[in-house]
C-alpha cells in the first residue's frame, strides 16, 4: 500500500542529493573549464602550427635537430595544457615511473580508455615519436605539428610498421597505442598485431604503461561536455619492461602474433587489479 508514496520521496530526496553532489564538487565550473581548456587546445594548436613551428623550420639546423625542437615546442604546450586543466580542477592526475621513459631505441605501448591519453605521454616524453591516427594529417590544426614532429599515420600498412621501425632505429623513442583507437568503456581491449611486429623488428626495450581513469571520461563516441559527477583522475604507470628475448628466434610472423596476445594478457592483468588513487 504505501510503495509508490515510498518511492516518489526516494525520487523527490535524490534530486537535492544529486545537486548538492555537483555543486560540491564544482560541477559546472568543471564544465566551463572543460570548455575552455579544449578551446585553449585549438588556439594553442594554431599558434603552435602557425608561428611557432614555421619559425623552428627555418632557423638552420640538421633535420633531426629540427624534429626534436618541433617534438619540445609540442610537448611543451602540451604540459600547459594538462597543467590548465589539473589547476582549473577539471581533473588530476598522477605518472608513476615517467622517470624511465625516453630512453634510445625504447618503444612505449599504453592501452587507449581516453581521448588525452596521447596528451599525457607527449607531454612527458619531450622528444618521442608517435603513432597517430591519420586524421590529424587533414586537420589543419594539427598537421603542421604532426608533419614536421616526423610523426607516422596509423594505416595498419607495410609503410607504417616500417616508418615506426625506422625511427627506433634512428635511436628515437616511440609511442604505440596497440588498440589503434580508444576502448569503449566496459569492452574488452582488443590489440592488433603492429605493435608487436615493430617492436620486435627495431625496438631496444618494451615499456609499458598502464592508463586508468575513473570515472570514465572522453571515451570514444562521448562529447567533450559529458563531464563525470565528479572530477576524473588519471593514472599512468610505467611498468617493467617486457622480454622481447623469447621471440627473437622465431619467424615474425608466429612471433609477432605470440608478443601481442602476451602484451594482450598482461595489460589485462595489470589493470585488473590498479586501482588509481586521488591526487
């Protein structure tokens, strides 16, 4: 008798609860900020393509030189950004072991829940590579950046995997991200095979890093305004590099297939059980 006059107060008491839980913690300033730090992005990525990048360009210098000061400018206005976004309390964050990343020759595999994962790790890695969707070559925001940072288009082609081998060989650092695109929340990760296959043509060391971020935020196919009821925090951390030994002595194609079903199976048991704290 008295279930639905129960359940319309249950309804009427979690609206006030819910208000009060964003405006405790700054729910639509979060979104003002959210807003603002993505327009900051465009204009930061149109001063950098535009003024910045040109002026490196022609100051004289080898073109690897060049390439290296293209990747600093871009990491560098990338750390602002992070930095905009943390202090304006739309996020926070924590990199455990960034400290190991950069070395010569070193690829870097993350997996992919959000849209800033590859913010984080280039604003990190001052002078890494990366492996980039292709869109980024027809937007005029960010094309002048990817072209002259020597980054590689994520075509899954021959001329790819060569591309990112070619520069582990050239004693860069690289970043790949295995998935190719972001994990919808709840899915399984699902890794193709050109990771594995470059790291075991050029790569020196295997690196790991393991991206968390709870709530859930910027996944693939959610609008940037669809902000969590609290704010995100991200976890990064670098793990132990993986033994590319035990696949050295077998045909790429078996050992390329073998290295991404291990990387598979161990990115799924790390994050099974990290649970990012709060900074």
């Amino acid at each position: 008798m008295n279930a639905e006059p129960q359940l319309a107060n249950e309804a009427t008491d979690s609206a006030p609860r819910r208000r009060d839980s964003r405006r405790r913690d700054f729910w639509y300033w979060r979104l003002f900020m959210t807003g603002f730090s993505f327009s900051l992005f465009g204009i930061g990525a149109l001063i950098v393509g535009a003024i910045l990048l040109p002026i490196v360009k022609l100051v004289p210098a080898s073109r690897d030189t060049k390439r290296n000061r293209a990747r600093a400018v871009m990491s560098a206005g990338l750390r602002f950004f992070i930095g905009v976004m943390h202090r304006g309390g739309v996020l926070t964050y924590e990199f455990h072991g960034r400290e190991r990343l950069g070395r010569y020759g070193q690829m870097v595999v993350a997996n992919h829940p959000t849209l800033i994962d590859v913010v984080f790790l280039l604003a990190f890695i001052p002078t890494a590579g990366c492996v980039v969707k292709q869109g980024l070559w027809r937007n005029p925001l960010t094309r002048w950046a990817v072209t002259m940072a020597e980054f590689i288009p994520n075509d899954q082609t021959a001329g790819m995997i060569e591309g990112a081998a070619s520069a582990l060989r050239d004693r860069q650092s690289l970043i790949f991200f295995p998935e190719g695109t972001r994990t919808r929340p709840n899915q399984p990760m699902v890794f193709h095979r050109g990771a594995a296959n470059v790291a075991l043509r050029a790569a020196t060391e295997l690196t790991p890093v393991y991206i968390r971020c709870e709530p859930t935020t910027l996944t693939k196919s959610e609008p940037w305004y669809r902000i969590p009821a609290r704010r995100p925090h991200f976890s990064l951390v670098v793990g132990e590099d993986l033994d590319l030994s035990p696949y050295r002595n077998t045909p790429l194609p078996l050992a390329s297939r073998a290295l991404n079903e291990a990387m598979h199976r161990h990115f799924q048991q790390e994050l099974a059980h990290q649970r990012p704290g709060r900074a």
